[in-house]
C-alpha cells in the first residue's frame, strides 16, 4: 500500500481508487474477524487470560510503537504513521492457520498461538475501526462529525454485519461441505 498508493514511488492507486476499495475494505476486515471467531474458543480465552493479555498487549504495543516511529524517522506524516503502526501489529492469520492445519499441531501451545493471533487481530481490526475516523478528523480528511460517524459506521458496522452474514451463511450450509476446498 506504501508503494503503490497516492504518496507511494509507484502511485498506482489515487484518491478515486481509494474511494472504490472501501468495500474491499469492509470485507477484508471482515474475513479477518470472521475468521479469528471461528479460532477463538471462550473456555480457551477463560483458561489462558493470564498469559494472553500480556503477551497479546506487549506484541501489540511494541510492534505499533516501532513502525510508528520508524516511519516518523522516516518523515512520513504522524496521521500515515499511526495507521501503519496499527496494521502492523497485525498478525498472518491464514498463514498461521494453514500452517497448523499442514503440519497438524494439536497441544498447549497450537492452542495458545491460535488464540494470541485470534486476539490480536480482532484488537487490531477493533482499534482500526476506532483510530481511523479519528485520524481522518485530526488531518482535516473528514469535513464534519457526521463523515467522522460515517467513516466508523463503514468500517466497523458493514464489516462487523458481513462477518455475522458470511457466520450464518457457514453456519447453515457448513455442515453439508465435505472438505475444505468445496
């Protein structure tokens, strides 16, 4: 996104694009909370809480604040620096995940690796959809409180409705598919 955005060296994409991946947008974070619900086990969470808080809450931390920093030594605006330093504390999800799945993990620590990566990234989607608007506020993108409520209803709102759809969708018919490829 750096390199191929509106400030990138590559200057693919420009503010029309931007404003045509909004429900691209919508759904990639969808898919990534729909699929960190289909990790997240609550008894896990429960039986775990002692390490996962920390440990989620440091990777977290650590990670943003160094992107964050990182790209402010770089002379990127704090607005972009925030944003990135939030996205990065992302975690691969589907390589995780397939690579479980590939090598057939099972135990405590399959168990704590899923729901870390589940956590974080439900974090980081949640703290997305709240930093964002803000962000768009504090550098005069958005023109009112209204396009502020807006920009959070997008992409809190829509993603949060597409994953419960694409959730009951798999929930009604996933009992029928007989592999994963289906």
């Amino acid at each position: 996104g750096v390199l191929i955005g509106p400030d990138g060296p590559f200057a693919l994409i420009n503010g029309t694009n931007i404003d045509q991946l909004n429900l691209l947008t919508e759904i990639a974070l969808a898919a990534i909370i729909f699929l960190m619900g289909d990790r997240l086990r609550i008894d896990d969470l429960r039986s775990l809480k002692r390490l996962l808080l920390p440990l989620n809450l440091v990777q977290l931390s650590v990670t943003a604040v160094l992107v964050f920093l990182a790209m402010r030594l770089l002379g990127i605006d704090w607005q972009v620096a925030a944003i990135l330093g939030l996205i990065s504390a992302e975690t691969g999800v589907l390589t995780v995940t397939a690579t479980i799945k590939e090598e057939h993990a099972a135990g405590r620590l399959t168990d704590v690796l899923l729901s870390s990566v589940a956590l974080t990234n439900v974090a980081v989607a949640a703290l997305f959809g709240l930093a964002f608007p803000i962000i768009l506020a504090a550098s005069g993108e958005a023109s009112s409180t209204a396009d502020t409520v807006l920009v959070f209803a997008q992409i809190v709102v829509a993603s949060g409705a597409i994953g419960v759809a694409g959730g009951l969708l798999l929930k009604t018919y996933g009992p029928t598919i007989e592999s994963s490829g289906e």
